[in-house]
C-alpha cells in the first residue's frame, strides 16, 4: 500500500535533501563570498531550525529538546557562554537522533532513505578528489574566497597541505574516515582496493593522524570485518589477536602514564609543549584551567563556545611559544581533543550524554544480522578507533559533518546486514 504523504514526512524529506548536500554546502561556503552569511552557515542554520521542528512532531523524541532546553538554562550560569557554541554542541546529536529515529522505526521507505545515503556517500568524494588534485598541483591551495591554508612542517620546510576547498583540514579527516568506514559495508574485493585508494588519499594530505587511522581502519576491517580476507590470513586465532593487542595496549598504557608524571614532576605540566606538533602545549593550557574548575563546572562545563576564552585567558609566552616570539599573536586555538572539547563544554554531564547516544545504538546493533560478535566489532571500528585516532588531535564531535556521516553510515551498517546475512561469522 503506497503510504501517505504527512507534513511530518515533508519535514523529513526537505531535511533529508539539505543532510545529503551538506560536502557541498561546506565547500561552497567556504569558496562563496558571504551574501551576508557563508552559504554553509545558512544551510546549516535551516537544517538547525528544521530538525527541532521535526523533533517536535514526536512526542517520544521531545527527550532531547527538553534536555538541550535544561542546558541552555544551565548556560546562565556560567560567566561566558556563546549561543553559537550552544548550537554547534546540540546541531550534531539533534541531527543524529532524528536519522536514527527515521531508520529504525521506518518512517520512509528504505527506498527513499537509501536513495540520500549513497547521494552522500558520494558527494563526500568531491572535497576527497579535490584534496587529491590539489597534491598534484593540477588544482589550487586555496580559491576564491578559499584562503585558509594549513602547512605541514618538514624541518624549516613548510608545505600547504591539501583541504579539499574545506576551512580547515579537521574537516577533511572526518570526511575521509567516513569515506572508508563506508567501504565496510561492500563487497570484500571493492572494498580492498577502495580503502587501499583512500590510504593513497590520506597520505597525500600530510596529516599524521589522518593517514594512520586510515591504516588502521583498513587493518581493522581485513582481520575484524572482513569475511573474506581476513580469514585466510591465518598468522593467529582472532583471540590471541585479540589478547596480544590488549597487553601492547597496557604495557604502552603504562609506560606513557610514567612518563607524564615524569614530565610533571620535572615541569609541573603534563605534557611535552612540542608532543603531535604542539598538542602537548595546548593542553596544558587547557589544563591549567581545569585545576581551577569549581565541582559545578566538573558536572556542567566551563560554558558553551568558552574554549577560544580559555586558550586565550591562559595561553602565556612559557606555555605558548608563539606569544614568546610576539606578543600580539592570534591565540584562537580549540581544544584539538575530541573527549577535552566536550568535557569543557559541558563536563561529566555532557560526555555522558554522548555516551549515551552511542549506547543506544550499540543497544540497537547487537541485535542486527548476521550475529552480535560481527555486529560489536564493527560498532569498534566506527566508533571507537576514530576516536582512539583523529579524535585525539581534532574534536570531532564538533564537526557537523561527523554526526551527519555517523547517522547514514548507520542505515548502510543496517541495510547491509539485512542484505548479506552471510557476513563474516566471528
């Protein structure tokens, strides 16, 4: 029976068509002149405003808008607080529930909804090629109102890295770890040779992080995921494979807590200033600030859209080199942590919100085809390793993008279990 159109499926719908051409809003708002506002603003504002509405119109989603209403309260009490901030915190997880929402209790037709999860799969490869052409010099750094550059250092060599026509390379990272987690859910031998590509990809943008967990998620997916390659690899038992990667894990764990508190007891700090090519400085910085932290702020934050106050209001010529070298010197620098960019925002509280998100979904694929065991390895690779990887030197969780990419790679995860109940057996 052909279903009906409703006012909530037009909401849906309209929001489906704008999350699907988010890439090429965030590229055209970076490349457009604002008239008055960057273009990727707008269209993010739009989808903003419109998925509240669409949480609105059901009664079990309200959840979340009450909880987002309670921080804004929250927010008062607090010195600073910025609305932009707010809205970037809450834009991910609204967006994120409302997908989610719409796969799992099948609002559309899986049709229609997998009609918007390959047309963003897709898009996604435009900033990717464009990153590509642009190391290969057949395409310009920077363009039009496209002035942003990021450099990597080799020595006193400094290279424009390549940013796909993004505002900045945290942006690039996100979109191609989805990129390859999106290889996942296809054939063995497709998706060997895709992840291979996007490995070529991610060493030809220089960023460190980007490219290892790239690796790492093709790794991953030939001795976890994978049904087809990675069971005649027969070097151990996935078991001891496992055991043998936890031990590392702990003696590597171990060894790098003495050497923090090495580095304290020597500087008072926790981190070397030069650790990821400056990481170490910015977050102690950070955590000059948190030793100050009251047992409110622990619970709530520091204050939506604080952290650029933070850096500022901390950052000295002792532990930021750059104000060393000129006094005057921007100190607009992010948390470049995904876990530290949500506690500063919104403390215990706001990092046990996401965990909670996360939750639902892990609660959700356990029970998908093929089997539990192939379903929790996969739910490792998309949410655990990202963030054991670009999340530590970028706040991910900041991204639209992410959360965008997160909920459509679930439906694929989904349809494709459902498609392929052959899937690797653990």
């Amino acid at each position: 029976m052909e279903r009906v159109l409703t006012r909530q499926n037009s909401v849906q719908l309209i929001l489906l068509e704008l999350l699907s051409l988010t890439p090429i809003l965030i590229i055209l708002g970076n490349i457009v002149p604002p008239i008055p506002m960057k273009i990727h603003h707008i269209g993010f504002g739009l989808i903003f405003l419109i998925v509240i509405y669409a949480l609105m119109l059901d009664q079990y989603k309200k959840w979340i808008l009450y909880f987002a209403l309670g921080f804004l309260f929250i927010q008062f009490t607090h010195e600073q607080w910025y609305l932009k901030g707010y809205i970037d915190y809450f834009f991910g997880p609204f967006v994120f529930i409302f997908l989610l929402d719409l796969h799992i209790n099948k609002r559309l037709p899986i049709k229609t909804l997998e009609k918007y999860i390959v047309r963003f799969f897709a898009i996604l490869w435009i900033p990717i090629i464009i990153a590509m052409l642009q190391f290969m010099n057949i395409f310009p750094i920077t363009f039009w109102n496209a002035t942003y550059v990021n450099f990597a250092y080799f020595g006193d060599v400094a290279i424009p890295r390549p940013n796909g026509f993004l505002y900045h390379g945290s942006e690039l990272s996100v979109i191609i770890c989805f990129a390859a987690l999106y290889q996942y859910f296809k054939g063995v031998k497709v998706a060997f040779w895709m992840l291979l590509l996007i490995c070529i990809a991610a060493m030809m943008t220089y960023f460190k992080a980007l490219f290892g967990c790239v690796v790492i998620l093709f790794i991953y997916y030939i001795f976890f995921v994978s049904n087809g390659i990675g069971t005649k690899i027969k070097l151990m038992t996935r078991k001891r494979l496992w055991l043998y990667s936890i031990s590392i894990l702990c003696v590597v764990g171990i060894y790098i807590y003495q050497y923090l508190m090495m580095i304290h007891s020597y500087t008072g700090y926790y981190f070397t200033p030069t650790l990821l090519t400056g990481r170490g400085a910015i977050w102690n910085i950070y955590l000059e600030r948190i030793k100050e932290f009251t047992w409110w702020n622990y619970f709530i934050g520091n204050g939506m859209g604080t952290s650029f106050d933070i850096f500022a209001d901390y950052a000295t010529p002792e532990t930021w080199y750059l104000l060393a070298i000129d006094p005057n010197t921007d100190t607009d620098y992010d948390t470049h942590n995904a876990i530290l960019s949500v506690f500063i925002n919104s403390g215990i509280i706001g990092v046990l919100f996401i965990v909670y998100i996360f939750k639902m979904v892990y609660n959700q694929a356990i029970r998908w085809l093929p089997n539990p065991k192939w379903n929790k390895a996969v739910f490792f690779g998309i949410f655990i390793l990202p963030l054991l990887t670009i999340g530590v030197t970028i706040p991910i969780y900041e991204n639209s993008i992410f959360w965008i990419a997160t909920g459509f790679l679930i439906m694929r995860w989904n349809y494709f279990t459902n498609q392929n109940e052959t899937a690797n057996q653990l």
